[in-house]
C-alpha cells in the first residue's frame, strides 16, 4: 500500500503561480512512476505530467513550458511547479504512483485560477 497525500492548491490569479506537492508514505524506491493529472468539473481526468525513477519526464501538451514536475527522493514527495496559469487550468488535482503492487491515487487537491 502507499498512501498519497497532496497539498499546495488554492485560488491564484492569471498569470500566477503555484506549486503542488505530493507526500508518498513509502520510500520512491518502489515507485516507478509518480505523476500529477487533473479532473475539470464535467471532462474527464487528464494527464498533466509525469516522472520516472530515472527522472525522465513528460508533460501535456497543454502545460508544456509552463508546468514542471521534479522529486525530492530523500523526502519522498514529487513537486508540480504551476507557471503562468490560466483560467483553463482549473481543476481537482490528482498525485498518482505506480508500483509492481498496483497504482496509487491521492486525494486531490484543488486548483481555482480566476480573477
């Protein structure tokens, strides 16, 4: 089991900037991939970006240049550093980790960029 825990969202302005964490109870070591997806009221949960054990990275279309995603390994948790935001970036935000055991999903987190 690994429990997932996120933290950092909030009400930002356009053009603003926030940055995610996701805390795992487990040591990376065992987790081959971690990422951040997102779920807008009415549209299904997308992709936002993801990492792998050797930091190989991708990101969504939508977010690329403006979202980076890193890893802390001694603190367990994986980073989602939020630039330039839209109003279209709204959304619940979901930490996500797979293992050899199965995926892992946190709680969510919420995003609102609005003026």
């Amino acid at each position: 089991q690994v429990q997932l825990v996120e933290s950092g969202g909030g009400l930002v302005q356009p053009g603003g900037s926030l940055r995610l964490s996701c805390a795992a109870s487990r040591s990376f070591v065992s987790i081959y991939v971690m990422g951040w997806y997102r779920q807008a009221p009415g549209k299904q949960r997308e992709l936002v970006a993801t990492i792998t054990s050797g930091d190989s990275t991708n990101y969504a279309d939508s977010v690329k240049g403006r979202f980076t995603i890193s890893r802390d390994n001694a603190k367990n948790t994986v980073y989602l550093q939020m630039n330039s935001l839209k109003p279209e970036d709204t959304a619940v935000y979901y930490c996500n980790g797979v293992t050899a055991l199965g995926t892992y999903w946190g709680q969510g987190t919420q995003v609102t960029v609005s003026s």
